[in-house]
C-alpha cells in the first residue's frame, strides 16, 4: 500500500518499516479504504490527502504541513 523512504548518511535512499523525522511516505493510487487508513495511522487530515489526488488542484504544502511532521 505504502513505502516509506528516506536518505542515509551517504544520500542513499533507504527503505523503512516505521516513519521518522524527514522521512517520505510514498502512496500509489490509493483507494478510499487506504487513504482512510493512512490519514488515521499518521494522525494526517483527510482533505490534506484527498485534495492532493484532485486533478484540478495545484501542487502545494499548506502550513499544517509543520505540525504533522515527526
């Protein structure tokens, strides 16, 4: 369903099992279940994930970005 990704020391990218500071979550075509789950288990608003897969939305991180970072 979802990776999580982040650099190393030598700028490698690895792979994690639990999220961290500056890490990336990478979701592919999630479904609703999944979305629903994601927003639940980061503690992340659904409309910040929903609106992201909105075609007609443009690319943005609004400032709530701050407060969900680990």
């Amino acid at each position: 369903m979802h990776q999580i990704f982040k650099s190393n020391a030598d700028g490698k990218l690895e792979e994690l099992e639990m999220p961290e500071r500056n890490a990336w979550v990478n979701i592919v075509a999630p479904t609703s279940e999944e979305i629903n789950q994601v927003a639940e288990e980061y503690q992340i608003p659904l409309e910040f994930l929903e609106d992201s897969l909105d075609k007609d939305e443009s690319a943005r991180i609004e400032r709530m970005m701050t407060r969900i970072l680990f």
